[in-house]
C-alpha cells in the first residue's frame, strides 16, 4: 500500500441513525446572549470583532474563544469564526440525546449551512463517538465527517475514532 506524505483523509458517517442532525430548530428563535473584554464592529464591511474570554450563547449553541468575528451580509449572520486554545463549540442536535461538542485553534460555523470547519488539533465529540484530527468539516445536515491530520503532526499525521461498542 502506498504511504501518504501529504494528507490522511477519509470521510464517514458520523452519527449511526438514519435521517439528518440540525442543531435545535429552536435556537435561530432565540436571542443571542455575547460577552467578552472588548467589542469592534464595522457595519458597513459586516464585520463584528470580540475579544477576551468571548462567550456566544443562542439556545443550546455556546460558542467560546479568545477572539470571535462574525460576518453578516444585509444583517444575516454568514459565519462566525473563533480562536482559542482551544476554541470550543457546543450545540445540540434535533432528536439527539447529547450534544455535539467540537474544540480546535480555529473553528468556522457556518449558520447558513450547518457546517463547522476546524483547524488546529480538531476534535469532535458526540456521545460516545470521538473524532480527532488536524482539520475537521462536519456537516450536521447530511451527519457527515471528513478529517484530515498533517504529516509531522502530533498524533504522528494521523486521524483518530472511537466509536463506541455494541452494547453502548
């Protein structure tokens, strides 16, 4: 078998159930709740910067990191992108028992299509499913998960699972 020295990548299904994972159709309702040490927004780029022990909280989305910019186009939340170390996502899914929890250097969510993008020693959580990786993009529409780990990176340029067993 030929050895990568680039990227490791593989794609699977995330979740065993069938059907789709939308975070709580609920939470677009609620109001969003952010705090942090310091604000700056350009309304006329779209374009909100928070620093300093940011927390974004919408329902049951929680969004924290030391640094969080969120992008609107004609006042529609585009993307929100947080930094940390790790910065940390938490959402729970329709017809889900737990939540889906995601940390990484730099985690882009994209509202408009349920899609996270993680960079910077990655891991995604749910139940007892973990993922771990260098790059991460879960799309809770379609409940898929590609990961990808550098070459040379910590976990030696690999992707790590657990999935749990039978009985769990």
């Amino acid at each position: 078998m030929k050895q990568l020295n680039n990227l490791i990548a593989f794609s699977v299904l995330f979740c065993v159930s069938a059907g789709s994972v939308n975070a709580l159709q609920s939470d677009s309702q609620q109001p969003i709740n952010l705090t942090a040490d310091r604000a700056e927004m350009d309304d006329s780029k779209g374009i909100s910067t928070y620093t300093g022990s940011v927390k974004l909280i919408q329902g049951s989305l929680t969004l924290t990191g030391e640094r969080l910019i969120v992008e609107t186009v004609d006042g529609a939340t585009e993307m929100i992108t947080t930094f940390g170390n790790p910065g940390r996502f938490k959402q729970r899914p329709d017809n889900k028992p737990e939540d889906v929890i995601a940390t990484a250097k730099r985690i882009k969510y994209d509202p408009t299509k349920d899609r996270l993008y993680l960079d910077g020693d990655a891991v995604v959580i749910q139940g007892a499913q973990k993922f771990r990786g260098e790059h991460i993009t879960y799309d809770m529409l379609t409940d898929k998960i590609k990961a990808k780990s550098a070459t040379g990176s910590e976990s030696g340029g690999r992707v790590h699972m657990t999935l749990p067993g039978r009985g769990n």
